[in-house]
C-alpha cells in the first residue's frame, strides 16, 4: 500500500479507488489491509462501495478464489 505517501496529495473530499487482483486475498482481508494503511496515513476516510468484477465474469462456487478482483472507493474525510 502506498497510502502514506500520498495522504498530502488526497484533499479533503477526495476520492481513492484502490484495487486488488489476486485469489489469494480475500475480499475482507483486502479491506482490512486499506483500513490498516488508513490508519497509518493519519487520516479520515469513509468507504463509499465496493467494486467487483462485472456480470460477464462469473465466479464458479467451488472455487472462491476466481473472485480475484476486488476494489474499494473511498473519500477522504
């Protein structure tokens, strides 16, 4: 995560679309990883939605991992 380095170029109100494409990190894990880097940056931010992979990329249920792409939007407070 690279969060800290760019807290003083997020303003107040700005928005951050971070993404995460890997099986191995589920998506609960992937949020907690950004609120951890949240918290280390010193700064506000609320979780706007959670993006995904679109309709036309379905994920089998026996093989959770094929939800690899994970996304937050988040605003600076």
């Amino acid at each position: 995560m690279t969060m800290p380095t760019t807290r003083p170029a997020m303003a107040p109100e700005g928005r951050l679309f971070t993404f995460s494409c890997s099986g191995a990190m589920s998506v609960e894990l992937f949020q907690k990883v950004v609120a951890g880097a949240v918290f280390d940056a010193q700064v506000d931010a609320q979780m706007l939605g959670r993006l995904q992979a679109g309709e036309d990329h379905p994920v089998a249920m026996t093989h959770p991992e094929g939800e690899y792409l994970k996304g937050l939007m988040l605003r600076r407070i």
